[in-house]
C-alpha cells in the first residue's frame, strides 16, 4: 500500500466510525442494557443514556481506520488469491476485524461496564473509573489482561458478521449497478446496500452479541461453556435474542452510515489528492 492509499484509507475509516458511533450511541446503550443480566432497568434503564461514550469516541476512530487500512492494503495484495469475489471479500474483511478488534475490544469491555452502570475506581461509573478499575483490579482481572476480557467472543462475534456484512455488500452493490447498466452506484444507494447487510448481518449474529456483553460484564472471568448453560438454565433459550430489535435497527442504520461516510471521504479523497501537486 503507498502513503496515499495509506493515508486516505486511515482518515476514511476514521470518519466513518466516529459519525456512526457518534450517532447512534444511545440505541447501543440501549442494546446493551437490555442484554445485561437482570434487563433494562435493573442496569440504569433510559438514564444516563450517553454514559460510555468518551471510551467509545476515543477508540471509534482507531479501530475504523485500522479496518480499512487493513482492508485496503490486504486488497492488493491478495487480489490473485481468490477465484471467487465473495471468498476475498470474506477474507480481507476478517483481516479487517481482527486489526480493528485490537484497539475496540478494550474500549467495548469500557463501553459496557460504563452503560450498564459498574462501578469502577472511586465508586463512579465513568469510562475512565472503569478503566482504573480493569487495571488495578486483582481478583483475576488485572492489568493489561482485564482490558481484553471476551476478546474471543468478540472475535466469534466479528467473524460470521463480517463474512456476511461485506460479501452481501459488495454483491448488492454490483447486482443494483448491473440493473443500471453497469454505472457506478450514487452514494445514497451504496449507503442502502450498506443499510440491507449490516441489519441481516446484526440480526443472525445477536445470540453470539448477548454471549460477549456477559463476559465483558461479568465481575469474575468466566468460560463460555459455563457461561451458556448457566444462561439457558436462569433465563431460558430466549435471552440469545434480548437487544436483537435495537442492535438489527442501529447497525442497520449504522451500516449506511459508515459505509456511506466512508465511500464519499474515500472517493472525495482519492479525486482530490490524486491531482494535487
């Protein structure tokens, strides 16, 4: 990948993450309480509904801009890898999602404890309480490690979403432009493509969603196995879907945006800079 591909790619991906999180952070707030042990109102129910968001505008760029960067430049050079479109779009936005994870894991463990109302350092529920208390907490949690509880089940979460977001995105996108004879899709149909995947994407995925905010919740580490079965034994099969109507509906909306913001930055961009001296 050269400086400039580099360069757009890290402030594309970078603009679209912290619009869509900006935007629609109070449904994920929502979302989040409502998969929580004990429901909605049990942990802060329509109060303090921005809680979280400084972790989340801090890592929303980042991670975004390491997606893309990763997407971008893995592009290039896997382009003679794959016979099939979907088979590379699959791999380069799995590469994606496990850059991005580095940096949105330990912000999403913040996030959650934040919405959910934890108590961090200093008895406040703030970001920065709880991040205090994920390093200095020693009851199995400590230091650096704390930060990435349920990096795994993030990653369990990441990679059916990401293997049926971006193919599906990519092949709305080429069946819509061949139904125009080929021309390049306006912004706003790209934004709905992108609208259309995240929300199937989101809603196939929101049993594997619920499993990681429990882990990233629960005040001990626990295993998923354990986890699951003590689940289905307290609560029954269904909380496998609790938070699926505003998790399917903000990612949803969410999708158009952020591949949306990131196409009109990127095409933007890529136009501008290509003819400045």
């Amino acid at each position: 990948m050269d400086n400039l591909t580099f360069l757009i790619s890290l402030i594309s991906g970078g603009c679209a993450g912290t619009s869509t999180d900006l935007a629609f952070f109070p449904i994920d707030t929502v979302k989040t309480r409502l998969q929580a042990k004990g429901g909605f109102f049990a942990n802060g129910g329509w109060s303090g509904i921005y809680k979280g968001l400084g972790s989340c505008v801090v890592a929303s760029a980042p991670s975004a801009s390491l997606f893309f960067i990763t997407y971008d430049s893995m592009k290039v050079y896997t382009k003679d890898w794959f016979s099939l479109p979907a088979f590379s779009h699959m791999f380069l936005a799995l590469c994606g999602e496990i850059a991005a994870c580095l940096v949105r894991v330990p912000a999403e463990v913040i996030k959650q404890r934040t919405q959910a109302g934890h108590i961090g350092v200093g008895n406040k529920a703030s970001s920065w309480a709880n991040f205090l208390y994920l390093l200095k907490n020693s009851s199995g949690e400590g230091t650096i490690r704390g930060l990435y509880r349920g990096w795994n089940t993030t990653i369990m979460r990441e990679i059916p979403f990401t293997i049926i977001q971006f193919p599906l995105y990519e092949w709305l996108k080429k069946k819509w432009s061949s139904l125009e004879n080929g021309e390049q899709l306006s912004l706003l149909k790209g934004a709905i493509c992108g609208s259309i995947a995240g929300g199937v994407a989101a809603a196939l995925t929101t049993p594997l969603d619920v499993i990681k905010t429990r882990i990233m919740l629960n005040k001990d580490r626990i295993g998923i196995l354990p986890l699951v079965k003590t689940m289905i034994k307290d609560e029954g099969y269904k909380v496998f879907l609790n938070g699926i109507g505003p998790r399917t509906c903000w990612i949803s909306a969410g999708g158009s945006i952020f591949l949306g913001c990131y196409e009109l930055v990127h095409t933007t961009l890529s136009r501008n800079m290509a003819f400045s001296p």
